[in-house]
C-alpha cells in the first residue's frame, strides 16, 4: 500500500533534509581519478536481492579487518557512502555500501514521499531488509574464510529496517545504529509532525510534551505499522545505538527508555548520548560517535564486552 506520507510543507523540509545529507556525503567521497588511499582497496561490485541487481562498492582494509559491516541507508534516496566506508576501512573494518534501491546504479524502483509513495509501509521496509540481508550475504563472500564479526551498521530509518534484515540472515552477528528510532513508525511520524522541523524545539519543549503527542496523538496516515521494539526483542545478537539529544526527527529519549526495558529482559543493547548533536549523528560535525561505534566494534571482535557495556549515559526524565 502506497501512501504520500508528508504534507507538501514538510516534503520541502525533508527535501532539504535530504540535500544537506547528501552533500555531507559528498565532502567525504575520494575525488573522481584520485589513488586509492594504501589502507584500503575498492571494487565495484553487483548482487541480486529479490530479483532486482543492485550496485556498490566493497572497501576492504590492507591489514586484516577485525570485524565487517554493510552500510544501511536512511529514509532519502542515498547512493553509496564511500567516505564513510573509508573511514572504517582505515581503522580495520571490511565495508560493503551499495545504492539503495532505485538510486545510482541500482536497479529497481526508489519509493519515498518525493515520488508520491510511503517509504515506511511495512512492505516497503521488508523489501530494503531483503537488499541489506543480501549485501551482507555478498560481503560474507568475499572475505577470508577466517574473519572477525559482521554486521549492519546504519541510521535513522534503518532502525526498523536492520533488525528485520537480522531476523531475515542469521549471519548479521550486530547491529550499530546512528539516529535510530526504537518506537513505532506511526509513533515517529507523531514526534516529526509535533516538532515540525524548529531547529529550536527542545528550547522550548519538555520532553513530557514530546511523550504525551508520541502517545495520544492521531495519526494521519493510515497503514501497517511496524514496532522496532517488536523486533529487537527477537533479536539474541549485541547492538549499539547512537544518539543526538538535539534530535528533532528520532524521540531519543522513548527509544532510550524502551532499550533500557529490553535490556532489563537480557538483551544486549548499549546506547551512547551526545547531548549537543542533533540527527544523524554519524555526520553531525562531531568525530565522536563514529569513534564510539569503532571502539565498540574493536571491542566486539576482542570478545570485550566491557567497552560496549559503559556504553550508556544515564539521563534524567523529565
């Protein structure tokens, strides 16, 4: 079922939204023609998930890689993200990232308001499940036979679509997230319609504001919902969230609280807060939470799980 989930106001927000991302992106490609730096290679490469090919780029590090992970992609249409994928090749991570589908090279078709249609109905989300399960799948192919763990390693929107590619290949082995919401889809969609975009709405909110229109509010879209809870606690593998306290598109701080409660029943799930960043987190101006998530993954593959337990910040409820 295809629904326009935006209203033609915030379309044009998150059409900006949508630039700015990719032009971050973009500060951080090699440019066209340039040598490949000497701690990581590039190839290009092709894989098929549900009938359709999709096109990428595996950056593999010179040394041995101590873990390796396929890049998730956000809610816009995002090509490849080589600059990221070489920042964790030169600190020992195997990368696979690919075009989402109906973007750049790959085929199929990009859904999402721009085109009139809801990139957040459940089948929709399934199906871009089904490509990260069959870019890992891809990447497992392509290392030694004897390699450190792998996993998915992605933002925003990717925070439903990751633990359904998890349930979908049991040889997801952890999941990082940036920005990544651990609510409902329509639960989101209320917190993005009452923030409304205001770069200053946590100036003048409270977070009891913010979880009383999460909560009571009506939708204004109707379709299948899907519930990241639900997921997660399916789930038996590590995972790291990292979080803006700025953030105006992701509740923080309910998708903190409903980790807190999963990892009451056991589960293995840290969340690192950075109090002045906002969404997107892995690009937000601050090398500090990609550092976060490499230490995390270092100390994954070390068997440590010392590091990725202190990785959680205590913060006060409103």
């Amino acid at each position: 079922m295809h629904q326009l989930l935006l209203l033609a106001s915030l379309f044009d927000a998150a059409s900006r939204r949508w630039l700015v991302w990719l032009g971050l992106l973009a500060s951080f490609a090699p440019a066209p023609g340039r040598a490949q730096p000497s701690h990581y290679r590039t190839t290009p490469i092709t894989f098929v998930s549900a009938g359709t090919t999709l096109a990428g780029t595996l950056v593999l590090p010179t040394r041995p890689a101590v873990a390796a992970v396929v890049l998730v992609h956000g809610s816009g249409q995002e090509p490849r993200q080589l600059g990221l994928a070489g920042q964790l090749a030169a600190r020992s991570i195997a990368v696979l990232t690919y075009d989402k589908r109906g973007v750049g090279a790959s085929g199929g078709e990009y859904v999402g308001p721009e085109v009139g249609t809801n990139n957040v109905a459940a089948a929709n989300l399934r199906l871009l499940a089904t490509d990260a399960s069959a870019a890992l799948t891809t990447l497992v192919a392509w290392l030694p036979t004897h390699h450190g763990p792998v996993g998915l390693l992605g933002g925003s929107q990717a925070g439903w679509v990751m633990p359904l590619a998890a349930q979908q290949n049991p040889a997801v082995r952890f999941l990082v997230l940036f920005s990544g919401p651990v609510v409902t889809v329509r639960e989101q969609l209320r917190f993005q319609f009452y923030t409304a975009g205001d770069a200053h709405f946590w100036q003048t909110h409270t977070e009891a504001d913010a979880r009383e229109h999460l909560r009571h509010d009506p939708d204004r879209y109707k379709f299948t919902d899907t519930d990241a809870r639900a997921l997660l606690a399916t789930l038996t593998i590590p995972g790291l969230w990292l979080f803006g306290g700025q953030d105006i598109q992701a509740p923080v701080r309910e998708s903190m609280a409903n980790l807190d409660t999963l990892r009451a029943q056991g589960k293995a799930y840290q969340y690192q807060l950075f109090p002045a960043l906002g969404h997107n987190t892995a690009f937000a101006g601050s090398a500090e939470p990609l550092e976060a998530a490499v230490r995390w993954l270092h100390a994954l593959a070390r068997g440590n799980n010392r590091v990725a337990r202190s990785s959680r910040v205590s913060v006060p409820r409103e």
